[in-house]
C-alpha cells in the first residue's frame, strides 16, 4: 500500500475543536457523505475510539470494515484496517492539523486497496473524491 492520495483544507476553528469533531465517528453519517454508520467497539483512557466497526457506500462499492486508531493530542490520527470487508483488503488514513493564522490546516491522506484489480490512476481518483468530500463536509460542519 505505498500510492497514498492526501489533499488539505483550511478550516476556520483551532485543532481542538475540529478534532472534536473528527474524534466523534459515530455523527459521520450527518455530516460524511457516504458513511452509513459507525460504530465504536473500544475507547482509550481519553474516551476517543480505539477500535471501529465503519459501513460505508462509496458509488459502485458498499462495504464493512474494522479500524484501529492511533490518537496523537490534537494533533493527528491515524487509522488502519484490521478486519478487511468483502472488497475493502488493506486501508491507511490520516488526519493531521496544523494551526496556521487564523484557522487550521487539515491534511487527510488515504490509501486503499480492494479485492478487484484496478488501475491505480483509477484507485487514486476514488481516493481523491473520498478526501475532498469529507474534507469539504467536515470544514462546512465545523464552521457552521
């Protein structure tokens, strides 16, 4: 899983706050087009999840997969796949946040890789429209 597709936005509200938002994956569906539902399975001592269950619809593909989380403050989060679904076989995902004048950047970086053999031109466009859309959502959900 080396090709990795990541783009950044810039949200007007410090780290704290938007990884507050980011931290509570079982509100995704309101605000993450293509989310179905999260569930978190385990909590860390700070309460942020350890461990998800993730049902997404994304187009051609509908899926369930487990996830693993790595917190560091509010400055990043990483998760990884640890129960692959029927299509999904291998996921990386980042969200880092760097204050920069008067708001956050947010980076969001992606790598999947699924059952079905695909062109990896194809597999990073699917990923860019993933991050842009949920980049997008969690900006208009945390300035409104």
């Amino acid at each position: 899983m080396a090709d990795r597709t990541s783009s950044s936005i810039t949200v007007k509200a410090g780290k704290a706050e938007i990884m507050a938002v980011i931290a509570d994956l079982e509100a995704y569906p309101g605000w993450a087009s293509g989310i179905r539902e999260f569930t978190v399975q385990e909590t860390g001592e700070d309460g942020r999840a350890e461990r998800a269950r993730l049902t997404f619809d994304g187009g051609p593909f509908s899926d369930t997969v487990g996830l693993a989380y790595t917190w560091e403050g509010d400055d990043r989060v990483t998760w990884e796949l640890v129960e692959p679904g029927t299509v999904v076989t291998g996921l990386h995902g980042t969200y880092a946040l760097a204050e920069e004048g008067g708001g956050t950047e947010v980076t969001y970086e992606l790598a999947v890789d699924v059952r079905i053999p695909m062109i990896g031109m194809v597999k990073r466009k699917g990923e860019k429209r993933i991050i842009d859309s949920a980049l997008k959502g969690l900006k208009r959900h945390v300035e409104s």
